[in-house]
C-alpha cells in the first residue's frame, strides 16, 4: 500500500504553486477586473468565457456548467488524475521533496498510474536523444540534413532514434524501476511470441509527442530502412495517457504564440512543424497519424479565446488528397469563432521540402497567401458543374449557396453572394444574394426551434446583471433579480474576498439574516473557520471556509462566491462594503416587520394584552431601526 502523503507536504504544495501559472498551461487567460483573470472553460463547450480564476484566494469557477476549486482541484479534473498523482506534480514543478506518512518514501511504488506512465516516457525520450549520437543512428542523423535540420534542430524539438534491436529501451526502463506491466501499459513495449516485453519503436528516428503542459505522452516514429516492413511513421497506441485525437505535435512550443497572435497554422506532419518553426512561424502545430478534429479543435479554442479576430490556416498539399482534407476541416468551421483559412503548396510540396527548396521566406510567404477557406470550398464546389448550361449553374448555385449561407460575419456573406454570382455567371447578382439571405434566416429559424440549434453561449456575469444560478441542488430556487438576495451575495462575496472591508461588523450578523437558505449556510461556513475578522489576516482563510462546508455543492458556493467579480466598477472600498452591510441588515429587519405584522394579524382584538403589547412594541423598535438604517446608513449598525 502507498503511504499517506504528509498533510504539510500538501499545503506547502498547494502553497507554491499559483494557480493562474497552472491554468495557463492548458487555456489563454485574461483580465477580468479586481485581480481576477477569466478564459475559455476548458471543461464544456462556450462562446464567451465564463471560466474565472481568482489569483489572491487560489481558486476557479465557471460560471457555465458550475465546475471549481483550487490548484489541485483544476489538475485532478482536467488531467484525470488521483489526488495523489496531482500532488505528485504539482512537488515535482515545485522542487518540494514530499513525505508519506505510513513506511516512507519508495520511489516507484506510492506515484500513481498516470504519473508513473509521465515519467517513463520522459526517461525514453531521454534515452532515445542520447541514441542518436550513436554509429546506429547516422542514419537517422543523415535524414534530418538531407531535410535541412541539424543538430541543434533536433534538440530544439527533442528528436532522438530507438535502436534497432529487440528490447534496448525495455531493458533500460527496468533498470530505472519501471515494471514490464507500465511498460506494456504506456506503450514504450509490446509483448512478443515468446511472452516477454520488446520495444515497440526500434531503428526509428523519434518525435516526442508532448501534451499542452509541455509532458510527454507519446511519440511518433519514422521509417529509415527498407528492410523494415512497418509503416512509415509508427504512433504511440492509445494509452492512458495518450489520445491522438486530444493532442496537437508542437502545442507545447507554440502555445503562447498561438495566444499572443491569436493565430496557429496547422500543418500536417512533424518535420513540417520543425521546417515553420525555423521558418519564424512559430504557432505551427500538427496532428498525430489522425484527421483534424473535435478535440483539436477545443484545445486550440482555448487558446484562440474566440476571438473573431484570430485566424486557423491549415496547409494542404495541392493533391487530391490535400483537398480532401481541406474540405473536411471546412466541415469544422463552424466550430471556430476565429476565421479559417487554407495555405495550398506549390507543386505538392509540404512546408519541409519548401523550405528546403526556396529557403525560409517561402514558407513565411506561403502562409500570408492563404485563401479564406469558405472560398476554397465554393471552388471546388463550382469547379464539379458545367456552368456553361442553365442546368449546370442552377446545380452549382443549390449545392454552393448554403456553403455562403453559413459564413459567420454577414457582411462577408454579403460579398461571397456576390462573388458566388460572378463564378456562376448569373447576371441577376440580388437574385443569389436573396437566395443565400433566405437560407441563412431558414438556419436561423431552425435554431430557434430547436433544430440545428447552436449552443447557446455562457456568459461571465457581467456588473449589472445577477449571475446565473448554479446547476445543482443548492435549495429552494433563489430570484437572484431580487435586490434583498443581490446584496446577500454580494456582501458574501465582501467577506470571502475582502473581508478586511466587512469586519467585525460582518461577524455580528446571524445567519437567520441571510434569508436565501443557501446563503445562509455560507454564512454559517464563515462564522464555522473563525468568522471574516480572524480571516482578514489569514491567507488560507477561504480553504478553512471550503473545508467547513457540510458537501460539495456547498463547497462550489463557496467557491463560486470567492471568484465571482464583485459589482463595483472601481475598486471595492469600505464606504462599499458599508452599502452591502446595510442593505443587508435593512432586509433583514423588513422581513422581520413583515413576520410580526402576519402575527397581530393573525391574534386579531381578542389577543392577550400583554402578549400583544410585546409584540407591538417589537414591532415598533424594529421600525425605528430600520428608520435609522435608512438615514444614518452604516453608522447605525
């Protein structure tokens, strides 16, 4: 059994590495106002972002499908990994040496699957660039000259070369402690005939394949001899760690490129990565031994943002089969909020042999010439049809206009109608253009019917309006348009994110005062990890409110409600904090004049004297608190 990692251990783990640093890994983050940053929830589907990250209180939330929690929390959902594997991590990029509290620390035995996985394919690509320094592998360092990489190319990307024999590499990772179980499970090894482990990857040069984090997960294997009957590039089975439908080839290298210039360029091999990247165009990326699809297409909207002002160029071969492939990345367009594009090299020449051919300019010059990919699908529509009869231009206009339809920006859908006339050659130009309007308000129609229909987009709550309420049960159904649960938010939101504003004040309150049941066992989680004056000079003051939560769904309130932007445009000071404390008591106190009011209703002229002389008089004290509170403001607390 692995022994229980030691509780100091975790919180220094926890401590040391900020959250925003660890998002930023996996989607592209941005200003949200009073500290907070905000992105592209990389847990479901939107067009806005409404995934917020709070860099002082350590925590996520998304506003969207209500996913949130810490540092760890975020690596656990997004990676699949066990709490222990996360903290595993997260020590390793820490440098924190960590403590099991049951027998010690036995390297091997207490990681989890995963990050043992993680590991041995970081020691084989070790192993593998090592290899190809060798008299084996001049065959392999022969093919990156030949396609003009030299060595510093190949560090740059990490290639390396599996040797020729059976089982060089299995043989190497047992002697560093990995089990032929691992080895067999993470893909480095294959059974063989005779029942014993064998590398899979053997007299091939190697591309690491490295996940967003910047891991390896896999790798991607090149023929070099004719004697080997294998395909010309071998991938990394699907395992655990790796899905070739779920990583990119050089998103590790291009990632902050790609966010920075709101553009990535998709090419369709390895060397061809390596060829843009020396080329200057460095947000180049490729899929491995896969079509471009779905999870491609998510990965790299977390970095784009939607922004419609980012672009995705895709560079095909001019062939049969790179139209193909055009074609059907155009079937993803609607996918992208950023604008696609198609580079078509010249005499069929991928980016490497380009590069080799004309030198570094001409790739560069090869991805400013990109043609809008909706136009290359109209041209190859059309180009089926003989447009030089009423039958074949009728044909091509029913099988191109719904392509025009569906552009996004309407004003280039405007100018693609017309365009879309003129390679037909209909005169009547208002004819086509109407015929296109009407098919797009038919998509529009259907989407509102439920057919078709797009996602609607997420949306961060903004400062005027009332954030969503969060999926799941949380109790009675709230009115969050309701002023008197607006401002116990907010004033929940004061305490969680700046509770040196609301103290002690806030600490008086009871938790009857929170008239939304959920909020009142928010408060309750407060006053539980010591109250907002003790948490004032505490940084690990919202964990202890989390850990006071009676479940999750109260914990993803909690975490809700210490990430939330606050509704103040400047920054919240205490006069602020003061219109929150107020509000909330002043509601208070109405529900209460309202409760007593029911209650000499209900007693009615034959009530007892002096219980209705009580009940007035509490009355009447009420009313003049809530006078007080009304003119005097804060100072009446």
């Amino acid at each position: 059994m692995a022994g229980r990692i030691n509780d100091d251990d975790v919180k220094a783990v926890r401590d040391a590495v900020p959250i925003d640093a660890v998002v930023s890994e996996y989607l592209q983050l941005r200003n949200a106002g009073g500290g907070n940053l905000k992105g592209l929830c990389p847990f479901h589907d939107e067009k806005s972002p409404s995934f917020h990250v709070s860099t002082a209180k350590g925590l996520y939330h998304c506003f969207g499908c209500q996913e949130g929690g810490d540092t760890v929390d975020f690596i656990m959902k997004i990676d699949h990994l066990s709490f222990a594997e996360t903290i595993e991590r997260l020590a390793a990029q820490a440098g924190i040496t960590l403590r099991y509290e049951e027998g010690g620390y036995t390297p091997g035995r207490q990681q989890g699957e995963r990050t043992r996985l993680v590991e041995a394919h970081k020691v084989a690509a070790q192993f593998y660039i090592e290899q190809l320094d060798g008299p084996e592998a001049e065959i392999g360092r022969r093919f990156l000259a030949e396609r003009g990489f030299d060595q510093a190319a190949a560090q740059h990307f990490g290639v390396g070369y599996s040797p020729a024999g059976w089982d060089h590499l299995t043989r190497f990772l047992r002697g560093r402690g990995f089990s032929d179980k691992e080895l067999i499970l993470s893909g480095l090894s294959q059974d063989s005939r005779s029942g014993k482990p064998i590398d899979r990857f053997r007299g091939r040069l190697m591309w690491p394949i490295r996940d967003i984090a910047g891991e390896v997960v896999g790798f991607g294997a090149r023929k070099l001899r004719d004697d080997d009957n294998g395909p010309k590039y071998l991938n990394t089975p699907e395992t655990p760690i790796y899905r070739k439908s779920q990583v990119l080839y050089g998103i590790d290298l291009a990632k902050k490129e790609i966010a920075k210039t709101n553009r990535a360029v998709v090419v369709e091999g390895y060397t061809d990565v390596m060829a843009c990247h020396l080329a200057g165009i460095t947000t180049a990326i490729a899929t491995c031994g896969t079509s471009f699809g779905e999870g491609h297409i998510k990965i790299l909207r977390r970095l784009l943002m939607d922004n419609a002002n980012a672009e995705v160029i895709f560079t095909f071969d001019g062939d049969a089969a790179g139209q193909k492939a055009a074609l059907r990345a155009f079937e993803d367009d609607q996918k992208f909020a950023a604008e696609t594009s198609i580079a078509i090299t010249p005499g069929g020449m991928d980016p490497c042999e380009l590069r080799l051919a004309k030198g570094d300019d001409a790739v560069a010059d090869l991805v400013e010439s990109r043609t809008p990919l909706f136009e290359f699908a109209l041209r190859h529509v059309v180009a089926r049809h003989n447009l030089d009869t009423a039958v074949g231009r009728a044909a091509a206009l029913d099988e191109a206009a719904p392509i025009v339809a569906h552009i996004k920006n309407s004003s280039i859908q405007h100018e693609s109608a017309v365009q879309l006339a003129g390679m037909l050659g209909i005169l009547d130009t208002q004819f086509v253009v109407k015929r296109v309007s009407q098919l797009a308000r038919w998509a529009r129609e259907r989407g509102r019917d439920g057919q078709d229909r797009p996602r609607t987009p997420h949306r961060a709550p903004a400062a005027a309006e009332a954030p969503p309420q969060p999926a799941g049960p949380r109790g009675p159904a709230l009115n969050l348009r309701s002023p008197a649960h607006r401002v116990e938010r907010e004033l929940l939101k004061l305490a969680l994110q700046r509770p040196d504003l609301v103290s002690p004040a806030f600490d008086a309150y009871g938790v009857d005062e929170f008239t939304a049941p959920p909020y009142a066992t928010v408060r309750q989680c407060i006053e539980d990890a010591g109250g907002a004056t003790a948490g004032a000079a505490d940084p690990g003051y919202v964990a202890r409110v989390r850990e006071a939560a009676p479940d999750d769904t109260v914990r993803a309130m909690v975490t809700e409600l210490a990430v939330e932007p606050l509704h103040t445009r400047r920054d919240p000071d205490e006069a602020y904090a003061g219109v929150q404390l107020v509000a909330v008591r002043l509601a208070a106190v109405n529900h209460r004049v309202t409760e007593i009011r029911g209650t000499l209703q209900r007693l009615g002229p034959r009530a007892d004297p002096d219980h209705l002389a009580a009940v007035q008089n509490e009355l009447w004290i009420l009313q003049q608190y809530g006078q007080s509170l009304r003119e005097r403001g804060f100072a009446a607390l």
